[in-house]
C-alpha cells in the first residue's frame, strides 16, 4: 500500500530533550516536506526536499531540522525543544515538486513540550 | 506573496443537502495548482480534488467538485448530497510553479446534520 508513515505519532516531552520525528515513504517521491498545523493557522511549512542530499528551509524553520540521506526517510529533529514547539507536526511527499502534483501525508504526530 | 482565504471558520449542512465552502487565492504566478483536503477527527490530511490553473473544465471527482473562477481568483468546493461522514475540517491550498510549498487557508469546518 502506497503510504506516508510517521513515528512516533504521539509523543510528549520536555523543554530542552532532543527528539526525532521519523517520516518514511514507499512511493519513490522525489519531494517531501514537513508541516506544522497549529489552531486558526493552517499548515505551514517548516523544511522541504527537492531530493536525496538536497533540503531547504520553509517558512517557520527555526528550532527544527532535517536530513534525506536516503530518498525514503525524511526526519524531523528538534535539538532542544520548547514549547512553542507543541503542534501537530505532518510529513508530505510528491512524485515531484510539480503543480499538478498533490502532496500524499504522513497520519500526523502531535506533540507537547512541556 | 501567494495566500489562501477562508472566510468561512465554520458551517452547518444538513445531511442529503449540497454546501459550497469557499476559497479564494492570490498569486502572481501564471501556473498553479489548487488542491483541497479533507481533515477528520482523526487528524489525516486526505486530498479530495485538485485544479489546474489552465484547466478549461472545472474539476470534478464523485462527489466533490471544484467551482474554479480564474477572474475571481476562487476555487470553491462542491460537496454535493451531503453524508454524515463528510464533517471534517476543509483545507483549500495552492502551489505556484515558482513556490516549493503548498499554501494552506486556515480552513473551514463543516458539520453535517443528520
């Protein structure tokens, strides 16, 4: 079955303890990106992938994170978190960055810092 | 700058019943693309329809359908026959060839009366 995974997909924590976020996708997309939904605010991004090796910054990237050695994986790392951090977090993939192509999510992983 | 508005935080339909929510957008780009989401309870983010913007036909997909007013510059969602299971929070977003991120609208959160 073609999908986005994310783990853990709940996860509460304290200030200042590093956590990953894991994203993986089984649909050889080229492009994955990561979101925040936070209430009355929509979906922002906070980094993206173009590719294996090649990421970027999104609109909020502060305090946050990213790698993509593989094609696959994409995760998400919180140095030191705070609680400005708390959201739901969602992992996206497409076949490629075109505007035609829709963005397949991960289930989302709601997180608290406390 | 690309947006997305929502003016519509929340709406009440009655089950059987047709409801458009509307979207409008704002970009400069000449090619983009307009997709809507379907956000459950559960939390995942479900892709319903997408929209081109050269796209000389408005987009239909069961029972979703995409009124698509390029002059306007808004791309309201149809539901037709409204069923208890389409209560959910709705995301309309956009993503302009020269953007590396779909934008979202804060979303409009639709609740089917039985």
């Amino acid at each position: 079955e073609a999908q986005v995974t994310q783990n853990p997909r709940y996860l509460i924590t304290v200030t200042g303890k590093k956590l990953t976020v894991t994203c993986s996708q089984n649909m050889n997309h080229e492009y994955m990106s990561w979101y925040r939904q936070d209430p009355g605010l929509g979906l922002r991004q906070i980094y993206y992938s173009m590719n294996v090796e090649v990421t970027d910054k999104g609109d909020v990237p502060e305090g946050y994170k990213v790698s993509r050695k593989e094609k696959r994986n994409f995760p998400l790392i919180l140095e030191s978190p705070s609680p400005n951090q708390t959201s739901l977090y969602f992992c996206a993939s497409s076949l490629r960055l075109a505007t035609s192509h829709e963005q397949y999510f991960g289930p989302g992983t709601r997180l608290t810092v406390t | 700058a690309q947006k997305i508005t929502q003016t519509q935080p929340g709406m009440f339909v009655q089950e059987k019943e047709a409801v458009t929510l509307d979207c409008t957008y704002d970009t400069s780009d000449p090619s983009y693309g307009l997709f809507w989401y379907k956000q459950p309870s559960s939390g995942e983010m479900i892709f319903l329809i997408y929209q081109g913007s050269y796209d000389q036909q408005n987009a239909t997909e069961g029972r979703y359908s995409l009124n698509f007013q390029k002059a306007r510059k808004s791309a309201n969602l149809v539901i037709s026959a409204s069923q208890l299971g389409d209560s959910a929070m709705y995301f309309c977003a956009m993503r302009g060839r020269s953007s590396y991120k779909l934008i979202f609208g804060s979303g409009t959160r639709l609740l089917v009366r039985p």
